[in-house]
C-alpha cells in the first residue's frame, strides 16, 4: 500500500512539475481563443494577453493584434490600419514588438524624422506620433478582411493597408465552423497545459473534411477575392484615405520551378485589377528576388522571418510616407 502511495505522490508531483513548466515556460494551458462570427467567419477573441514560447500577444477589444486605442486618434497620430491574415498577424512565434504592424509603426516614425532636414518635405507630413492596427488573423482573406472593414469601419485611419500572400487569392468564403472543432482556433482555454500539449502536437489532427460544414462555393474564387479587395478599395475612398495593396510570394514561387500555373493566372488577374482601378501596389515578388538570400526572409513555405518582416515593413512605410 505504502508503494502504491509512494507512486502516486511522485507521479502527481511529476504531472505538477511539468504542468508548471509548461505554462511557466512555454505558455501552454493559455492559448488564444477564436470566436466564430457571421461576417468574418472568425475572430480573435478582444482583450487577450498571453505568452507564447516567449513570444507576447496582445488582442485589444476590436480583435486587432494591437494594444488598446482610442476609437478615433488624435490630430497628430499618423494611424494607418492595416489588414491581413497570418503574415501580418504574426501568429504564436512573432513577440508582439516584432509584427509587421509595430516595427511600421517604428519605421514610419524613423522615415518621418529623416525628412526634418528637408523643411519642404517635412512640412507636408505634418504628424508627430505614428499608430499601425492590426486587424488580421490565421487563414483569413480578402472577403474575411472586408466583412471586418464593413463591421468596424477604419477607425479614424489616414491610410489603409492591404496585405496579402498569394495564396489569399484562392482563399475560400468565411466560415466558422473551425472555430472549437480545429485545435488551431480553439474556443476555450484547455483543462491543463499537459492536455494542450498533447491535443495539439502529439495527437492526430481531424481530416479536413470534417472541420468544415459543406457549403456552395463560387466556382471562380479568385475572382470573389478580387471583388473582395475593390470594395476594400471603396470603403477607403468613401472614407477619403489612401488605399495600399501589398502581396507577398510563397517561398515556392522562387527558384527553377517559379510559381504554377494557376498562380501565375491569379498574379495576372490581380495586376489587371491594380492597373483598371488604379490601385497603388506592392508586389514583394520581385522585391524578394533581389534579396540576397531568399530563404533567410522565410521562417516557412509562407510565414516571414524577422529579417522578412523587416523588409515588408520598411518598403510599405517608405510608400505611405511617400504616397504623404
């Protein structure tokens, strides 16, 4: 008996070590919480702070990976919105100072400054405090980013910004039904950090198919996210703000293969749209060509790396201030 107890307590200890160490340490046990939506599809849960593997992430009460703000800035905030999906959110493994947004709000700051010595110049930005939100989330596109432009407005914002990856352009119509059926967009916070753990890396995922109710889907879906993106457009334009399109590759489009065929179609499409609306636009594809070393902007086939989101940040900054 005394064995059997023996056994207990040290095992009970051993799950107590660990389920500290992983919510200590890696932030397990507290992971950002989904919330299905009608329009978007999903959100990110408002008012989150968690830590993640180190890295922290903020949700303000709007869904944005941003802090709190004010729902207007005042005169002197330079506020630029910026939608996006994973890549401008940055997910779990970008510290919340190293999204694409924040290091932009540096950048703008930075780029601004430059141009006190050239008084004309510097007359005609006439800001002196600089504020980028960020409204994305994980797989979210074009018609997922308009719904939450239609829902929330841009929030007092002189510049909207645009920011997709190609594969944006073949994202499917919002849905919710991810949210508490796929671990990557779960609704609740987990019984312990040792479940979450093994829910999440050790246990087999479901099959997509049963992650997602059957719906009808538009046969052409890239052109549903090329309407998605022109009222984008048009809100900003009702809204009297610049409109910014950028679009960054996978790292498969780089290389002797390139981009296939259907991507190559959908680029060809997008550029159609960019030249008839008279959008300005940023296309990283050949911007990421003349880097040095292509996979060191990639921490995936997709995602950025920090030196990535160095890049796309400091290149959309220079625009807006330029566009200024």
């Amino acid at each position: 008996m005394k064995v059997v107890l023996l056994i207990l307590a040290v095992t009970s200890g051993l799950w107590a070590a660990i389920e500290v160490l992983l919510r200590v340490l890696l932030g397990f046990g507290n992971p950002l919480i989904y919330i299905a939506d009608a329009e978007c599809g999903y959100l990110l849960a408002p008012n989150q702070r968690v830590r993640r593997l180190g890295n922290r992430i903020e949700i303000n009460e709007y869904s944005m990976r941003t802090g709190a703000i004010a729902p207007i800035p005042p005169p002197e905030t330079l506020r630029v919105l910026l939608l996006g999906d994973s890549v401008a959110n940055g997910g779990w493994w970008t510290h919340q100072t190293n999204t694409i947004s924040e290091i932009m709000t540096r950048q703008l700051r930075l780029q601004v400054q430059n141009l006190a010595s050239d008084a004309q110049l510097a007359s005609k930005v006439n800001y002196s405090d600089f504020e980028v939100l960020n409204a994305s989330a994980n797989s979210w596109g074009p018609r997922n980013q308009l719904a939450y432009a239609k829902r929330f407005g841009v929030f007092g914002a002189k510049a909207l910004v645009l920011l997709l990856n190609t594969d944006d352009l073949f994202a499917s119509a919002p849905c919710g039904e991810v949210v508490g059926r796929d671990r990557s967009y779960p609704a609740r916070k987990p019984r312990s950090a040792t479940l979450e753990l093994l829910s999440r890396y050790l246990l087999p995922a479901l099959p997509a198919r049963q992650l997602t109710a059957p719906r009808v889907e538009s046969p052409d879906v890239v052109g549903c996210n090329l309407e998605a993106i022109c009222h984008i457009q048009k809100i900003a334009r009702s809204a009297n703000i610049l409109f910014l399109l950028a679009v960054t590759p996978k790292l498969g489009e780089f290389g002797d293969l390139g981009p296939r065929d259907w991507e190559v179609k959908a680029r060809e499409r997008l550029a159609e749209l960019v030249e008839t609306e008279k959008i300005t636009y940023i296309d990283f594809l050949p911007i990421f060509n003349c880097a040095a070393q292509i996979p060191s902007l990639y921490r995936d086939s997709i995602h950025l790396s920090p030196e990535g989101n160095q890049l796309v940040s400091k290149t959309i900054s220079r625009q807006i201030v330029a566009l200024f």
